[in-house]
C-alpha cells in the first residue's frame, strides 16, 4: 500500500487501518504539533458514484456536522480538505476500543458501567441536538471507549443539519436494528431518531443482546409493527426490570410517545438508577492491552486479534507503591477512579515522576487540568521535564529503633511532607498522609515514608533530618 507523504498540510506517518469511507491515515498538524487521524476517500469512487447520495457529499457533511460541534464526548473534526487523489478529514485521534468490539467479546457491563455509557452518550446526543444535528447512525460502532474509561461518539457521515434538507427518496442510510421505524416509513425524520437508536443501544446493553435480529427484512418488520420482549425478561444473569419501562418508550413506534430529547432520556434514566453516576466506565472493564484509534475497522492491521478485557492494576516492583498511590489520587481528582489502571499502567513504562506525569496528561481534558495535576504531584505549573527524580523501592531501608513509638501527629505529616519535598515535590504530602492512615505508630510511619524514597542515601537522610527536627 502506497501511503502519500502529505495529505493538504498534514505530513502522513503510517497507515492505521480502514474505515467505512477509505484509508485511515496517521498525520501531524504542522502548526500545533499534534496528531490527527485523517478519513480518506479515493477521488474516482466520489466521481464514478451515481447514487442519489453521492458519498461526496455524505462525505463532507461529516465535517460539517462533526466540525459544528465542540464537546468532549464528541470527536472533533478540525478540517475537510481535497488533493489531486483524495478527499480527506482531519479528526482529532483518539485511541480506544468500539463498542462493538466490547460487545463481541461479551463483554458483561454492570448496571453502573451500563448507566455511565448511556448518560455520556445521552449528554453528547443533547449537546449535537441542540444544535440542530442529529447523528442518524448511533450504534456500538459509532462509539469508542477511551483508556480513560470516557466514551466519544463518532462518525456524523450521515448525520443530518436541521436547517437543509439533503434527504433523498428511497435511499435508506443508517443501520438495521438501529434504525427508526418512521425512517423505513417514509415518515417526517427529526433528532428522536437518535432517541429511538439510543433505546436500542440501552436494550442491547441491558440484554446482552439487540432488541431486532435477523435479515434485514425481518428487522425491518419487527422494528415497525412489533415490539421486543423486556430485557429484564431476556437476560439471564441481569435482571434490572426497573429499567424496562425507559427501554419500552425509547423504542416506541410513534416518534410523539418517545422521549421528546436526550435529556429527557437522561433524566428518566438517574431517577430510575436513583445512584451517584461515574462519569467514566470502571477500570477493571476497560480493555487494557487492545486499543485501535478511532476510524479504524476490526479486522485490519492495527486491529489486535485477542484483546484483552482485563485490568493490570498491580504497581510495578520497581516504584514506590506510596508514591504511585498518590499520584492516583491526585489523577482521581480529574477522572475519578480509572486513575490507578492508568497510573499503574504507565509506570511500566516511565521510571521517574516527570516522565509518568507527562505520560498522564493526554488524559486530561484541558489545559487547566493539566496543569493543575502537574502541580500537584511536582510542583511545577511547566509541562516541561526537570531532573529525574526515580522512585524506586529500595530493599534495605534503614528504620528507625525497634518499637512503634507515639502516635502519628498532624505535625508528624506536615514534618515528613516537607523532608519529602526536595526528592518527590508536593505529592509527599499525599505520601505522608497515606503512610499516617496505615501505621500506628511515630517510628513505623518515619520508615514507611522513608520507603517511598529512590536511594539508600535519600532514605538516610529523610531518617536524619526527621530525627533532627524531633522524629
């Protein structure tokens, strides 16, 4: 395969593999210095097309639709751009799995990571709706759960603006089972289309299978004249009936019975799950050793063949498991408790606090949040790296003379979080705080703190100075 060195500004790397409209390239905005995944379609398909929709066009409403819209469950389209050989969008990249990827490996989403999907996607449907499109192809492959445990839709190809009218007679877009009855009707199309698939997708989550199966005749069918039986009364291992009544008027045949919009769905949802809702899926669900950015299909070259549905979240022999627990509390802070697998996991790579926060901060929404985690565990506003500060267990931590001692003061704490700084920065508070929590006594705590420490020498001092200044 021939990969192009530049599609319009963008210099191309590799190929990450292919989607529903062509190849999807790896590029570099040159400007901002950051990644972007490019859809491309070969020219001669948008010229030989004679369809009624011509792919050109559904093309460029992707960027137009997607492009509209600024939302952190939505993927970003940053530009719509042609050359001599192909017909291209830049979107933001983002790494992680389908849903469908999820679903297909059966995957068995609890009731909390079942209302967590549903409410992200919920909050994304609202946010396009209101601002007249509508996504018109929601389904488990449209949305990808990032290593964050958050969810994005993509993929507005064939969404529709409100304020033009592009729809053509007898051309059925859209995927069957997910596809609303007044669509194969030929009926008026509004946004509760997407309410409609977002039911489906509900169902299918509670059930642990789609709510209309079969050829697509049969699908066609059901999904106008006959309604599924409760999920509750499908599933075998969940039974969560209380939410059956919201899958029934999500699904309803008239678009004036349904939810009238996602926040409408959205609020029928918490009041019948009547829980805190994590605002991520939970760290032991997420697939941890299979991510494939998003646009690429299963089945091509960067798809893994065997993803792995299970968390690594023990700390690595060679960190400081204090240290590394408080850096996840400090991350928990930003995107709550997938914090550790991802912490956990990164330090099997970075050995030191500078290069595992800077390998965090693509997790972080913002720039604020950023900065503001890098500050809390180094201490630094600046992104940029300083001087290594390693974090190894040591084997031979010198301790304190036999016995517990006193027990742990608010000083003590505030003593050993300001020895600690010089070496570890302001997470030696977090340190400190933990070590406290977990030991009885004065000296215990010194030596547990001290173990948080890269070398014998540090550990040495810490011990010297604590005992200095009354440890």
């Amino acid at each position: 395969m021939n990969v192009p060195k530049f599609l319009g500004k963008y210099p191309v790397s590799r190929v990450l593999g292919k989607g529903a409209m062509g190849i999807v390239y790896l590029g570099l905005d040159p400007v901002i210095k950051r990644p972007v995944a490019i859809k491309t379609i070969r020219k001669e398909l948008i010229e030989d097309d004679a369809s009624a929709e011509s792919m050109s066009a559904r093309f460029r409403r992707e960027a137009q639709a997607a492009g509209a819209l600024s939302h952190p469950g939505i993927v970003a389209v940053y530009e719509y751009g042609e050359d001599a050989h192909h017909a291209f969008i830049a979107m933001e990249y983002v790494e992680g799995n389908t849903l469908r990827e999820y679903l297909s490996h059966a995957a068995a989403f609890d009731e909390r990571d079942t209302v967590s999907i549903m409410v992200q996607l919920l909050d994304a449907l609202e946010f396009a709706h209101s601002n007249s499109v509508w996504h018109r192809d929601i389904k488990p492959a449209n949305i990808i759960i990032m290593k964050n445990g958050r969810i994005k839709l993509a993929d507005f190809g064939i969404a529709r603006i409100e304020s033009t009218d592009r729809t053509r007679a007898n051309v059925l877009m859209g995927t069957p089972g997910y596809i609303a009855p007044e669509y194969y009707l030929g009926g008026p199309v509004d946004h509760r289309i997407d309410i409609f698939a977002a039911g489906v997708l509900f169902y299918e989550l509670l059930a642990g299978r789609p709510p209309f199966r079969g050829r697509p005749e049969a699908i066609m069918h059901d999904v106008c004249y006959d309604d599924p039986p409760a999920p509750s009364e499908v599933s075998t291992s969940r039974h969560w009936p209380r939410y059956d009544g919201i899958v029934a008027r999500a699904l309803e045949k008239l678009p004036d019975q349904r939810f009238q919009s996602a926040a409408e769905f959205r609020a029928a949802l918490l009041t019948e799950h009547a829980h805190p809702v994590a605002s991520t899926i939970s760290e032991a669900t997420i697939i941890s050793n299979a991510v494939r950015p998003i646009g690429v299909e299963p089945g091509t070259p960067s798809a893994p063949k065997t993803p792995s549905f299970t968390s690594t979240t023990m700390a690595p022999s060679d960190w400081s498991v204090p240290v590394l627990s408080g850096i996840e509390i400090e991350l928990a802070r930003f995107i709550g408790p997938v914090a550790k697998v991802l912490v956990r996991r990164a330090a099997r790579e970075h050995k030191n606090v500078d290069a595992l926060v800077q390998a965090l901060l693509p997790s972080l929404d913002t720039d604020a949040d950023r900065s503001a985690f890098t500050y809390a565990v180094t201490g630094r506003r600046s992104e940029a790296p300083a001087a290594a500060t390693g974090v190894a267990n040591g084997a031979t931590t010198p301790l304190p003379p036999p016995g517990r001692g006193p027990a742990v003061t608010p000083e003590d704490v505030d003593r050993a979080a300001r020895l600690l700084a010089p070496f570890i920065g302001p997470i030696g508070r977090v340190v400190a705080k933990r070590a406290a929590a977990a030991c009885a006594g004065r000296n215990e705590f010194f030596a547990e703190v001290a173990r948080s420490l890269e070398s014998q020498s540090q550990r040495e001092r810490f011990l010297r100075d604590a005992a200095a200044s009354g440890g």
